[in-house]
C-alpha cells in the first residue's frame, strides 16, 4: 500500500485536512468524499485515496485508486498511529443489547484489579483517568486509532469497546487486534442498515473472525445465533456463559425480585486464562445493584472476562456489588412517592429486558412514556410498537403515553411520518390506548399530571428520550427541591462537564 512517512495526517473529512494530509475520499450514505477532493487539495492535502477513475487534475497531487476506501482509511490510520492495539489488551464487546453496560462492568473489575484501563463506547470514551463524552456506539477509523494511540501513551492495560455492527459494516475496527471479543446477544434490530437480519448476523461475526492464536470468544450460550458467530474460525478459545447447564460459565440461585440482583456464579470446567494459569471450577456468590435477569447476563460476561485476565473472584465480587450502573441502562433516577426509571430502549429485545424486569416490582400504577425512534426506518419502530401492546396489559397500563421528541432531537433523529404510522399502528392494531405528543416535553408534563404515589414511570426510547431526565426534573423542581438518585458512576452530565478538546484536534 502506498503511504509516505512524511504525512502529517490522514482524514477522510476535507475539512479536518491541513497541508500534508493524506485525504481519503469516502462515499457515505449521505455524501460522496469523492465531492470534496478539490477542496481537499487547495487545502495543501499530500495525496488522494479513491475507489474511482478520476479525470486528471489540475493539480500536482499523487491519486491512488483503491478497491475499498473505507478499509483502505482504516488501514492508513493504523499505520500512520504505529499499531496501537497491538501494544495493549483489546476487549471488544458486540450484540444487539448490552454492549454499554456489559464493557462498563468489565472496566469496573479490570480497573478494581489495579489494571489501567481504557474504555470507548455509546456513552463515554475513557482513557486512563480521564473521560470524554461521545456518541457513537463504536468511533470513526480516525477517532479509534487516535484514542487506542494515547491509550498506549499512558501505559493503559486493556481497553474495552463497544463494536457495533455499524462499526464492522464500515470498517472502523479493521486493523484493530483483538485479544477477546464478548457477544451478548443477537435479535432484530438495524434492519434500515443491513436490509435483512442474515446480513446483520454475519456482520457480527466478522468480529470474531479476526480473532487469532491465543485469544479467546466469549459466547452468551442461551443465544440461539451465538456459537454460530465462531464457527468459521477454530483460531480462538471458545467460553460459553449462561443459565443453561451446558455453558461454562452458568448462574444459580437466582434472585432478581428486589431492585438490584443476586446469584452465584459456577465456573463449571477449567480453562487456562490469558496470563497462562487454570481458572479451576468453582463458585462466586455475586450481589448486583442494577436490576434485571438481563444484568445477570451483563455480569456473567464481565465476570468471565475477568478471570480471563486473572482478576480474584473477591474482586470480581467487590467490583460488581459497587457497579452503580450507566447513563440511561436500566437507570433508577428518581425515588420519592414514586419510582422513575430510565433507559435507552431502541429495539425489541431491550424493551422485553424492561418490562420483564419491572413485572416483578411492586407498583400501583405505571405509566410507561415511550419516544419514537427516529431516522432508523418504519419496521424497527413497528416491532417496538408491538412489543410495548404486548406488556401494556399485562404490566396493567391504562394509557401508553408517546412522543416524536421534535424539540430535542436533530435532523440525524428526527421522526418521520411513516416511522410515527409504524409505531402507533400496531398500537391500534392491538387495541391499546395511547395518547401521542409532538415534543417530549408535553409527554412528560402529561405524565406528571397523573402519576401518584407508589408508582412506577417509564421513560423509554432512544434518542429521542437522551433529555427525558433533564425535562422531568426541571418541572420537579418547579414544585419542590429534588435531587437525581446517585445511582449512576458516570452522569451524561458530568462526562459533559470533562470534555477534553484536546481528545478531538
């Protein structure tokens, strides 16, 4: 491959180039690089990365035409950053649900074990001891390379990502190595990005087909798509977790009726870890502070991880007791008279994950307020739909409350038309009662007017709930002098507060 030591940098963003840039030319789904290669130039860029036959330039600059331009951005940014992954221990943590809370309870044992730690994911980026706000469940090419880089530079140990399918679709993780990939579960979602759920299983599984000699998958073995994720590679350990009987790693004496969880974690055969010892059958009695049969999933994972790196079950246990949970996972926010909780549901298994959870909570009342999922197509919305007039009955909700979210989403979210027909229509269909607001701010003050004591609420959706709390709180505060429960470790608002610009040049 074509590359100069000289460069000074390389970006697929014409307007990040500076003399000296290598400037690839991406085509996304919504605009072609390719569009921008002059201005690239006249910004002194060095050199032109592209999948097409361009017409000569009136420009002295080297173009080389490459098969694929995204891997080829990868590839490049690799290079120009020395091979960080290949310097440190990298954690990659796939699935439809739980990705964010499943890395986070593998940073918390890893870093109680007194390793340095690294994180990046949908709610934060963490790089030794500093934080940094994010969005992007996995980063671009650019942005990845760049933190695993200053990772390396502060001796971090290991570091923990989300990778999305997203991110293994577009090629932001080629040309990372991986020493272990987790996969927590597979079911539908992404289907506007795939076109069909086979192509969103074997995006999946590219994750763990650069797995190589000496590293090892971890598998949710209750997850009817998960050991067909290794089945083209024999290169790695393969752990199985569970509740089953036949996973490596299983749960027993289960107890998920109060808000929080306990269980006992049974290492059911023996595995040599990653520093080369015998992690010998055995039994860990965990206590959870966040709530959920799915969280016993999540800590089941990060556990096994752990003893992968041989963490001390004491510690595993020290760590996952203290877990007070993520921003918008499953988030108990607020406990006086009554109970509001929290989370970031955008497809169909996340919501299931919620109401499972809360069906076994006392209440009087619950009011769930759901926000449409935007820009992500009608089908997805129509499955949440379904989902939430399957549980509405049972859970006993009189009224579902829903909203579009227009006053605090951007055009990258906002709802169409037919994503709103989607949703509500199978509301209708299943004859739920429901009541549809434009701005989430009219949903919320329609939820205030009606919940009483004892009751549970429910703010769910994606992004277009991420200012559900700030909203509930502002008018709570109009009446009285609240303060948010301190159950989350890292607030959307405080990783705010930290953002290093410097992270970002």
């Amino acid at each position: 491959m074509y590359f100069d030591a000289k460069l000074k940098g390389i970006t697929c963003d014409s307007r990040k180039v500076k003399p000296g840039y290598a400037f690839v030319a991406v085509k996304g789904e919504k605009e072609d690089g390719n569009s921008y290669i002059e201005e690239a130039i006249a910004k002194g860029a060095a050199v032109i990365f592209t999948e097409e036959d361009l017409k000569p330039l009136p420009f002295d600059v080297p173009v080389v035409k490459v098969e694929n331009a995204r891997l080829t951005l990868a590839r490049l940014l690799a290079r120009f950053y020395k091979y960080p992954s290949e310097k440190i221990n990298v954690i990659g943590v796939t699935g439809t649900n739980g990705k964010t809370t499943t890395t986070y309870m593998i940073e918390e044992i890893l870093r109680k074990a007194g390793f340095s730690t690294g994180l990046i994911g949908t709610v934060s980026m963490k790089i030794g001891s500093r934080y940094y706000p994010h969005t992007l469940t996995t980063p671009d090419s650019e942005c990845l390379q760049r933190a695993l880089a200053q990772m390396v530079e502060q001796d971090v140990y290991a570091a923990v990502m989300e990778v999305s399918s997203h991110g293994l679709k577009y090629h932001r993780v080629d040309c990372i190595d991986f020493n272990v990939a987790v996969h927590t579960n597979i079911s539908e979602d992404h289907i506007d990005t795939h076109g069909s759920f086979e192509d969103y299983v074997n995006t999946k599984r590219r994750l763990f087909n650069m797995l190589g000699p000496g590293t090892t998958a971890v598998i949710n073995g209750d997850d009817p798509h998960g050991l067909d994720l290794v089945r083209e590679n024999p290169k790695p350990l393969i752990l199985t977790y569970g509740l089953g009987a036949k996973s490596s790693i299983t749960a027993s004496s289960i107890d998920t009726s109060s808000i929080g969880a306990s269980y006992t974690c049974c290492v059911q055969r023996s595995f040599t870890n990653m520093v080369g010892n015998d992690v010998e059958p055995q039994e860990i009695p965990l206590k959870l502070k966040v709530p959920g049969k799915h969280n016993v999933y999540n800590s089941l994972a990060a556990t096994t991880v752990g003893l992968l790196y041989g963490v001390e079950p004491q510690v595993v246990q020290s760590a996952l007791t203290g877990f007070k949970g993520v921003w918008r996972r499953m988030q108990i926010v607020y406990e006086e008279g009554f109970t509001v909780i929290d989370d970031f549901s955008h497809n169909p298994g996340s919501y299931e994950a919620v109401f499972e959870t809360v069906q076994a909570m006392n209440y009087n009342d619950i009011h769930i307020l759901s926000a449409i999922r935007g820009n992500r197509g009608p089908e997805i919305n129509r499955a949440n739909g379904k989902v939430i007039a399957s549980w509405a009955g049972l859970l006993g909700a009189e009224e579902i409350i829903v909203t579009s979210s227009s006053d605090t989403v951007g055009d990258g979210d906002r709802v169409t038309m037919f994503e709103r027909e989607a949703f509500l229509s199978e509301l209708n269909k299943a004859g739920t009662c429901f009541v549809h607001f434009d701005t989430l701010e009219k949903a919320i003050e329609e939820v205030l007017q009606n919940v009483q004591k004892g009751d549970i609420v429910l703010l769910m959706g994606a992004q277009g709930m991420n200012r559900g709390q700030d909203i509930l709180f502002d008018k709570l505060n109009r009446v009285s002098k609240i303060k948010k429960k301190d159950i989350t470790a890292l607030p959307f608002e405080y990783l705010c507060q930290q953002t290093d610009k410097s992270l970002h040049k």
